[in-house]
C-alpha cells in the first residue's frame, strides 16, 4: 500500500494508474475507521481496480464548540486497517496541502441544501464538507466516489456538487453498517458509555416503528414523528425530525414510497444521526 502526503507524488501515481486505463475509487474519510468504512472500501472494490482512501481531519467542518480537539486520530491502526483491506493508496494531507496559506480560498457551497437539517445547527458543517470534498476530487481525480447512507444530506450535497460542476466521477451511496444494537456505526460512538449506548439503541428502535407505522398505513408526517417521538430515549435531546423527498431533500408532509426520515439529537454531548427510506406499496 502507498502512502502520499503531498500532492505531486499522488498525481504522479494517479497518472501512472490513468497510462495503465486502471479504475479508480475514492473513500473520503476523517480517520478513525470502523466496519462502517470497511464497507465503503468493500464496495469501492466492486467499482475499481484500485481504492484509494483519504485521510483528512478536517478543521472547516467543525464549529468552535466541536469535538475537533478530541476527534479520535488512531493512525497507525487506520492504517493496519486499510492494509487489511486491499487499499491501494492512502491520501494523507497536511492541512496546508488543502487549504494552501498563501492561496487565495476559493469556497464552494450548496446554500439552498446545506442551510436544511444538519445545517441549521452546524451553520459551518456542509460548506466545510464541500470545500475537502471537491479538492479532494479534482487533486485524485476519481472514477468513483464513494459515501455512506448515514450521512444522507452530506450524500446529496455531494452529488448535487459534482453534477453542478460537471465533474466525471460517479458518486455511489453504500448502506448504513450497524452494530448488534442497531445503533448506526460512527466514529464518535467510541465517546457512548454503557448507558449511553442502550439509550443510543432507541433511535434504531424509534426508526422502525416509523417504518412499521408507514408499511401500516400511516403517511401523515406529523402522526410519523409522533410515532418516533413516543419510543425514543428521555436522554437523547433531538435537534431535528425530518421527513424529505429522497432526492431534493424538501420536507414532505405525506409520505410517499422512496421518501426518507431524517434524525439527528444528542446524546451526552455526542452527535448520532440516522436515516430510514420510507418504502411501501
């Protein structure tokens, strides 16, 4: 496995692999990788020759009150990890490697999708998301790239980036991986106590009645978070309940079949956020 800390070395690698018509795949990631990451880099396989993972904590998607200081940084394990797993290449930048000091910042965003939901609460998160992504992008040029369904606004704000900006690469979205308890894996859940880990588990919980409720019959938005309301944890304090349209994320007050439930809350000062697609027929 190669490991690249600048970006000369890795274009010089990545037009080795274009000379060589070999396909590329991205996994964007912030380090401190679990099952959850395993899958994304499974499924990279499926799609490419090679896989390359990037790791990059990244300082713009964190707000002054954040975990940014804390976020874990298991280096030596990631790496053991993605050896483990076939990556072909790790990305690992400095942060003067993205964001160049002595260039000009050129920002991207997505203000009408990155203002909704997360954004209303983390106002710098998604800008910060787009900024690493797309340099991330353009600097590895990728024939696919490769998210996962927990982060599902993030998802969308990345594709409607690519397809805004024309960019060849092919955005995939890879299933939410879960612990036995149901609780949707994340790299903060290494912050969850026992306790807070039963607790955790009643978003799951909560999830499914929505789900069962919808399979049942009942589409009205508002019964819906009633429902997810009524079985979620005393301890988790809810940022926000949203059921949306899969693909413009525009709230929707009657479920139709595709529409997704969004959730985010926190729990012992830990961020958990999770998502349902909302099926029936």
């Amino acid at each position: 496995m190669y490991e690249f800390y600048d970006k000369d070395s890795l274009r010089e690698y990545r037009n080795t692999l274009k000379d060589q018509n070999r396909r590329v795949a991205l996994v964007p990631t912030m380090g401190a990788l679990h099952e959850g990451h395993a899958s994304l880099i499974t499924h990279a396989h499926t799609l490419a020759d090679e896989v390359i993972v990037s790791i990059f904590l990244n300082p713009l998607q964190f707000g002054p009150n954040e975990d940014f200081k804390r976020y874990p940084k298991p280096l030596d394990d990631d790496k053991q990890y993605c050896k483990d797993l076939a990556v072909s290449a790790l990305f690992l930048p400095s942060n003067d490697i993205i964001y160049p000091p002595d260039a000009v910042f050129t920002n991207v965003t997505v203000p009408s999708l990155s203002s909704l939901y997360c954004g209303q609460s983390r106002p710098n998160f998604f800008s910060g998301v787009t900024n690493v992504v797309l340099r991330l992008l353009n600097l590895i040029d990728p024939d696919s790239v490769i998210f996962g369904e927990k982060d599902y606004q993030q998802y969308i704000i990345i594709k409607s980036c690519i397809e805004s900006l024309f960019l060849p690469t092919k955005i995939y979205c890879s299933p939410i991986i879960r612990n036995q308890q149901g609780i949707a894996l994340s790299s903060r859940n290494r912050y969850l106590s026992k306790q807070d880990r039963h607790d955790a588990a009643s978003i799951f919980q909560s999830l499914c009645k929505v789900k069962d409720a919808v399979q049942s019959g009942i589409l009205d938005a508002t019964e819906l978070t009633a429902v997810l309301k009524k079985s979620l944890s005393p301890n988790i304090t809810i940022d926000y309940i949203a059921f949306v349209d899969e693909k413009s994320l525009t709230p929707v007050t009657m479920i139709r079949s595709g529409n997704r439930v969004l959730f985010a809350g926190t729990l012992n000062k830990t961020r958990l956020i999770d998502t349902f697609e909302l099926t029936f027929s």
